[in-house]
C-alpha cells in the first residue's frame, strides 16, 4: 500500500549485551502504529527464532515476517523501507548500505568505531547498558524521519 510507511525492525544480536528489550521494541511499534501509518516486519534467522517468536506472543500489533532471507534479499528489502530500526548487530551494516533512514540503537559498543555512516543514519546510545535507551529516544528520531517520509509521498 503506496499511502503506508514501511518500517522495518531486526529485534535480535549474536551478543546478549547489544540486545534492546524486547518489551521496549513492543512499546515502540505500538506507539509507531498509534501515530503513523505504518507497515511494519521485522527480519531474523534461525539465531533470532527466540526473539520472533516472543514479539508475536506478546506484541498486540501485526507486523510482517521475513525470516531466513539472504543478505541480498534483505538488502533489497531494507532499500524499499521508509525506516529500518535495529540493535548494533550485522543487519544494521547490510541497512547501512541502502539509502533508507535508519536507526540503531547502541549498548556498550562505540558507535563512533561500528554506527553506520551517510545520510539519514542515526544512532542511540546512552550508557553501555543498551537498555538504559528509552522508547521515547528511540520513537523521538522515528517521529522525525517518519514525518520527513510522510510529507514526501
């Protein structure tokens, strides 16, 4: 649907420590769903099974599945989205090299060593413990991008 934003999140990491919670990223795509017209997946592997499947337990909002795609694939998909969200893991590096806005969110990394780098790339850290970053530091820069997306189509 042309008229929806297209808003894609990757919920998982290989380290523990670079993992938002999970209820956070639920708290934030019920506020994106309350404020915009988004679409919304989320992108995983097999490593993120546990992750996928404790959002669409717990998560009152719909959200699309792309599940096992190769890096391309992902890439391709990445590149039609209006936002792409996601920890400081190895899909944040395949979104970085795609135009769309993006944001990552950052624990005890130094994004200045790992965030990618252009236009419209965002990213968030507070402390090295990720999850002293807010839902509302997070939907603040999704706000922002998402109003840009939304008065331009």
């Amino acid at each position: 649907n042309d008229e929806k934003l297209l808003v894609g999140l990757h919920v998982g990491a290989g380290i523990p420590a670079q993992k938002w919670s999970l209820i956070k990223y639920i708290n934030l795509i019920k506020k994106l769903k309350e404020n915009f017209p988004v679409e919304l997946y989320l992108t995983g592997s097999r490593a993120d099974k546990e992750e996928i499947n404790y959002m669409k337990k717990n998560s009152e909002v719909s959200f699309g599945l792309f599940l096992n795609h190769s890096i391309p694939e992902v890439a391709a998909l990445i590149s039609k989205s209006d936002l792409f969200i996601s920890n400081d893991t190895g899909i944040m590096h395949v979104a970085g090299t795609t135009g769309t806005p993006q944001i990552s969110i950052f624990g005890e990394s130094n994004p200045f060593n790992w965030a990618p780098i252009g236009a419209n790339k965002y990213f968030i850290r507070k402390s090295e413990l990720i999850d002293d970053v807010a839902v509302d530091d997070v939907y603040h820069l999704c706000d922002i991008i998402l109003n840009k997306s939304e008065s331009e189509k």
